[in-house]
C-alpha cells in the first residue's frame, strides 16, 4: 500500500477507537448522530491529545482534503501545504474547556464555529479596552474568530461536552510551531504555540493544537 494512504488508513483507524471509547452512549438524538459520525469518520480526524487519554478535543474531518492536514513531515508534499486555503468544515466534540490561563489566536484568516449542542463561555481579549470580554455560546449561536483574535473556552457542562461545526477559511502559515500561539494578557508576552506546548508538555504531559 502507498506509505500515505497507509498513514491515513491508520490515523483513521485510531480516530475511530477514540471516538468509540469516547461516546458516553447517551444523550439527544442529535448527539447519537453526531458520534455516530465521528465513529465513522470516513476522513479521518484527530484527537487532542493525540493518545485520546483525558480528551480534550475530537476532530472528525469532514472533506478528503482534511486527512492530509496533519500529514508526518516526512511524507508531506509540496502540495500539501495549500490544503488549509479555501473553506474547511470540520465537526468538533470538546470534552472540556481550555485549561490554560492564558488566550490563544488561530491559524485561518477567519474561522466560524456553530453551536449545535450544549455550548460554552467564551473569554476574549479586547486589545482596545485591555479587558477580558465574556459571553455565552448556545446551540445555534455563531462564534466568528479573526487571526487576530485571542480567547479562550469554558464549557456550560463539563459532563455533557460541547459539539460544534467548526470552518477555518485560508490557513496564513503551515502548521511549524509558530503559525499561531498564546498570549500572556497581564504581562504581554506572545507565545508561539510549539513552544508553549513543549513547555507544558514537560511539566504535566499536556497538549493542544489546531
């Protein structure tokens, strides 16, 4: 078999465990459908954490061009690194909210997340202001974030989660560590996300990712 569809074969596969050992098996007839998806998974996905173990984040691709997003470096190609221009719609279940005190930006020139069960509370920095604005996300409201946007997510109910429909537009860097990252809103000091991440990752084992 050709070494990349070998390698998105096998993440699928480990998408789909994830998500089975994942599903609470209860809840509304949309949350059964919508893990019903993400078990299928027929693109393939990632886990934050990428073991799946204290689960932050599933993400369930939701067109072909998704599996090669996060493709291992050493069978990336040139072509590879245009597949985040344009519209790329994902679906994504949080098991928990953002533990990090700090807020993080994103990668996409701009990126729309739709609330379709349960929801979250959203702290954001106003760079204007200097003041950490709150609001309430529920099904159906739209979360419209910017490059230049910095926030950070808490969930209404922990036990439950928070499903989303979640579409980056125009990737502005490939994904190197520093395509996007953390800010420190008391102290002012930026962050770029691999660093972060290694940093964290010595300390309690954590990680994050986009």
């Amino acid at each position: 078999m050709d070494p990349r569809k070998e390698k998105m074969l096998l993440r699928r596969q480990h998408i789909q465990r994830i998500a089975h050992r994942a599903d609470p098996e209860v809840g509304s007839k949309l949350e059964r459908m919508l893990w019903r998806i993400a078990k299928w998974s027929p693109f393939g996905g990632m886990a934050i954490p990428p073991s799946g173990r204290e689960l932050y984040m599933l993400r369930t691709y939701l067109t072909g061009e998704g599996q090669r997003l996060h493709m291992p470096r050493s069978l990336v190609m040139d072509s590879d690194y245009d597949v985040g221009k344009g519209v790329r719609p994902y679906l994504h279940f949080f098991k928990r909210g953002d533990d990090d005190e700090e807020v993080h930006n994103h990668p996409w020139r701009v990126s729309y997340s739709l609330i379709l069960a349960h929801g979250y509370r959203e702290f954001r920095w106003n760079p204007r202001t200097k003041l950490m604005e709150e609001r309430l996300l529920l099904p159906g409201d739209i979360n419209v974030l910017r490059h230049d946007d910095y926030h950070r997510v808490e969930l209404i109910d922990p036990d439950k989660g928070c499903w989303t429909v979640f579409c980056s537009i125009d990737r502005l860097a490939k994904s190197d560590g520093k395509d996007w990252g953390f800010l420190n809103v008391t102290t002012g000091k930026y962050t770029p996300w691999g660093e972060f991440v290694s940093k964290k990752e010595a300390e309690d084992g954590g990680t994050t990712g986009n």
